[in-house]
C-alpha cells in the first residue's frame, strides 16, 4: 500500500488499458490469448487472469503509472527470483524473451503463473509456527542483501506527509480537524521516537505482510505480490498477522516466532514497535485513499471516504492507537 512516489496520479490512469492493449502486450512478449479475461481484486495495481492459446492461464500485472521506477521494479522482480532460488515459497514473474518487466503502449506489466491458495486463518498452533518459518526463511535471505532503489520504512513519509496530504486536500469536515491533526501529529511524533529508542535492525522485506497478500495450499504458505517490499524492521513483517486482544496475540506472537527463530533471529526489543508501526499504517491509509481519489475506481470501491461520518471513525480509531501506545508491550 506504499506510496513512494512523489509524482502525482494522473487522472483515470488505466483509461487506456483495454483488452486489446492487454492481448497486445501480451502477444509482443510472445503470449497468445484465447479470448479469456478475468479482472482479479487490486486497487493500486490492474491484475488479471488470461487465458491463453495451448497453456495454462497466467497472471497479468499491470503497475500503476507514475508510480515506480523501473530500476524500482526490476529490484522487486530480483528479490523474488532470489527467494525462489532460495525455495522460499513466493511466486516469481516469469521471464519473456530474456526479461520480467516489459512495456506497451505506455504500461509496465510483469506476467505471473496463476496459483491458487486461500487466504490463511493462523487459527492454530501449527499453522502459525508455519507461517513463521516461513517468514524466517524470507528474511534469512532478505538480510543477505540491500536495496538500491526501493523505499525505507520511514515515519516522514507514512506519517507526517501523510497528515500534510491529508490536511492539504481538505477532506475532514470543519468540526474535526483540529482534533485529527492533534491526534494524528501527536502520535507519528511517538512512532518516530519509538523507532528512534529501539534502534531496530533493518532488512529486505515483503513490507505489506497481511493475511491477503499470503495464499495457504496444503502445502503451506506462499505470497503472491512483493509490490510493497522496502528496507525496514523485521516485526514490520509480523505484526500484520497478528489479530485479537493483547493475551490473543501475545500467544500469536509467542508462535510465530517459535518458527520464525529455527531460521534467523529475531530482536525481542522490536516488539515495541508493533503500535507505532499500526499506527504509522493507520495514518497512511487514509492518504492512500486521499492520493487515489481522481482513480475513478477509488470513489467506486470506497464512496464512504468523502463522508463526515467516515472521518468521525478515523478520528476514533486514532483515540484507540493513542490508548494501546500507552499500554503495554506483547512480549
């Protein structure tokens, strides 16, 4: 959900992108479809299924224009292709005529295997101890190198740009906009010290590690979309998965780590730093929103986000970050 451009969302970005500039791009890469086209659920990006002439269907990504460097994107094709080579269960684009990343018509498009797989439920013991060592694996290798071009965890920019994006674009009714700004300030300036206090390690990530960026097959766990990968600490990769009362998810936690650790270790003082980094997310998910808004697909999937009483909740929501900050560590 990172938003790591500076450059702004031209209007209606993907108005161009037909199907017939999709069976194009795809033919110039050497793919030829049948006919079959499925849009998939995806917001930033424009994901589809295509069917295609005497082979299995492929998986179809679309990068949000403006959005990504190109050096940007190929440094996440690399990362991927190094976890598979690593056997870390993610799925990697394929690479056409001699590459991962190809242009038509003005859109970068990567093209995936189709994989199946529901999103995970983390209800047992066993399975969060898989989803850790899972996640331990992945950063075993993602410690082994750096990027170069993608971005870094950064409070300046998930929070206080947010909150300025945010402000700027007058969305909040008259009546709440003092108390967002106390709020939203108040608690990216804690974040920031947390942070700042821990001093966390900093690694390659996944970055966006929620439960619907994971598909479970009997054979475990494998993510479908490294969109979001950035330089960042480990629990940024772990708290995502996390779900319930505080008791809840320190028995969560305890599990995942019990995987996590059978492949790298893990720095007990970044459990600190679960709250921060919800509420960091938290602030910048509303100018996510705010940024995509001239998308004509946004006012469409989330009419409620120009409404009064949508900013109440926010407002809410941030009371609660503010009393969890407050309250104790999981661990």
């Amino acid at each position: 959900m990172d938003d790591s451009s500076d450059e702004s969302v031209s209007e209606a970005p993907y108005s161009g992108l037909t199907p017939e500039v999709l069976q194009e791009a795809l033919a110039a890469v050497g793919l030829l479809t049948d006919g079959r086209l499925l849009a998939l659920n995806s917001y930033e990006n424009r994901v589809y299924q295509v069917g295609l002439e005497e082979a299995a269907p492929v998986v179809v990504k679309v990068y949000r224009p403006g959005r990504w460097t190109r050096v940007a994107l190929e440094e996440e094709h690399a990362f991927a292709l190094e976890l598979a080579a690593a056997e870390v269960p993610v799925v990697a684009p394929l690479a056409l005529q001699g590459q991962t990343l190809h242009t038509h018509a003005g859109f970068t498009f990567a093209v995936y295997p189709r994989r199946g797989g529901r999103w995970p439920e983390l209800a047992t013991t066993e399975e969060r101890e898989w989803m850790g060592r899972f996640l331990g694996r992945l950063h075993q290798v993602g410690r082994a190198g750096r990027f170069q071009h993608r971005p870094r965890l950064s409070p300046q920019h998930l929070g206080e740009d947010s909150i300025d994006f945010v402000l700027d674009g007058d969305w909040l009714p008259d009546y709440l906009v003092q108390r967002y700004e106390e709020l939203a300030e108040g608690l990216v300036e804690a974040a920031t010290a947390a942070l700042e206090a821990v001093q966390p390690g900093l690694l390659r990530l996944h970055g966006d590690c929620h439960r619907g960026n994971v598909l479970w097959t009997d054979a475990g766990p494998h993510f479908v979309d490294l969109d979001d990968c950035q330089t960042g600490p480990a629990i940024q990769d772990l708290w995502m998965l996390l779900d319930g009362e505080p008791a809840e998810m320190r028995g969560q936690l305890r599990d995942l780590l019990t995987g996590y650790e059978q492949f790298t270790t893990f720095d007990a003082a970044e459990v600190r730093l679960i709250e921060p980094l919800r509420v960091l997310r938290v602030v910048h998910y509303e100018a996510w929103l705010a940024r995509r808004w001239e998308d004509p697909a946004f006012p469409q999937a989330f009419p409620w986000f120009a409404e009064a009483r949508h900013w109440e909740r926010h407002v809410s929501a941030l009371e609660d970050c503010a009393r969890l900050m407050e309250g104790p560590a999981l661990w």
